[in-house]
C-alpha cells in the first residue's frame, strides 16, 4: 500500500463570490482542518484574475489532495455557463481544467448555493437552499441528492421582476432593509407553495439582514457552509 492510499483525503475547498474568494482545507468528513482565509474578488473578476487569487489562497493554506469550487452561476461538467454577477468572459469558460492545471490537483466545480446545500442539509425529504449575496442563489435537494440547475435567482417573482432583482444586493442598497425584508417574505411563501419543501436553509452575506419572523421549517445556516460542502463533490454522485 503506498502513502498515497494511506494519507487521509483533503480536500481545498474554494467559495467564489461576487466580493469575496474563500478558502480552507477539509478532511474526508468534511471538518475543516485549517483556517478559512479571504481575499477580496478581484476587479474586473476575470477567470485569470479569480485563478490568480485561487492559487494564492491554496498556497497559504498548505497541503492538499483535491479541489472543490463554489461559483457563482451554472455550472455543466466543470463549465461555467452564466457568470450574471462576474464578467461575459467566464460564458462557456472551462474553470475546472484551468484551475486543475494551475494547481496540478483534480478540480470539481457546481454551483456555490448547491455546495452551501451540501453543507447544511439533513439528507432527509425535500431541502431547498437560498443564499442571499451579491446575488440571489438556490439549490434543491431531494433525499440528500441535488437537483441540477435549478437557477431560480432569474425566474419571474414579481412586479416583472426576478428574485435577483428583488432580493439580490443592489435591490437591498436600493429599496432598504424594509421592504428588502417584505420581498423575502413573499419569496419564502412563494417558494414553499413551488415546492413544498420539508425545510428551507438560507444564508449568505445578506442573511444577516433578514429581521423577519421566519417559519418553523426556515432554518438559517452559517457562510462557512458554503466552504464545508465542498467535500460533496467527492462523494455524491449528482454533483457535477
């Protein structure tokens, strides 16, 4: 047996977002077992520019055997496919095989609210995810299996607006902490009619606006899930 075989796995696992890229390393468990570091993303954030800060964060944090990503957008095979909230160059962008030849380590790469939902889910029924940030996520999952792209941050909500448009953070600088709290309301109501889940999770950098009473089956998760749930990606089979 070689010390490949016997070395625990570790995974670096990446959270891309629209003002910040995080970083930390997991075990097979997926516990952290170094310190979360952030840099800033930078402007314009440009798939080299987001690499170069990646193969920064990666150097700080040590030794690693594979690579998680979070991105902010759709994700096929590896692919970014919509980067709303980054730069028309990441349309079609191969981040997974650039990321991995930057680093020499295998990459996988879904969506950063469905790696959040890996990180906060039971595993149990039917579990939405919404990360409310710079723009507005969703993931849904259904006995602790992922439902593929769903995407629901640019269907119609209301007022021929989208749920980005309404609840993402130009709406919250624009509209107020008040109304920004009434559009989440409706959302929430809205989505469990959709989809009647057994449990919401939400998080996010805006989470910590939300000052409404939520329901009981409404459950708020912390960032670092968006991190922690990159271990997923070596084990369950719907993640891309």
């Amino acid at each position: 047996m070689t010390d490949a075989e016997t070395q625990p796995l570790q995974v670096l696992s990446v959270d891309i977002g629209g003002s910040g890229i995080k970083a930390m390393v997991l075990n097979e468990t997926g516990k952290p077992i170094t310190e979360r570091n952030r840099i800033k993303t930078p402007h314009p954030p440009t798939p080299d520019a987001v690499l170069d800060v990646i193969a920064q964060l990666a150097t700080e944090q040590g030794a690693f055997e594979q690579v998680s990503v979070g991105f902010p957008g759709v994700v096929q095979h590896g692919v970014t496919k919509t980067a709303v909230n980054l730069t028309a160059e990441w349309l079609g962008f191969d981040l997974a095989t650039a990321l991995s030849k930057r680093l020499g380590k295998p990459v996988r790469v879904a969506n950063d609210a469905d790696i959040q939902g890996y990180g906060a889910i039971s595993g149990k029924g039917v579990e939405l995810v919404l990360t409310l940030g710079t723009g507005f996520g969703s993931a849904l999952f259904v006995n602790g299996h992922l439902v593929p792209n769903l995407e629901m941050a640019h269907h119609p909500f209301q007022k021929q607006k989208t749920y980005e448009q309404q609840l993402g953070r130009k709406a919250l600088k624009k509209k107020g902490n008040k109304t920004w709290n009434r559009n989440l309301a409706k959302a929430i109501a809205n989505l469990e009619r959709l989809f009647s889940y057994d449990q919401l999770y939400i998080g996010g950098g805006e989470a910590k606006r939300i000052n409404i009473d939520l329901p009981p089956n409404v459950t708020m998760v912390s960032n670092e899930a968006g991190i922690l749930g990159g271990i997923a990606l070596w084990g369950d089979s719907g993640a891309d």
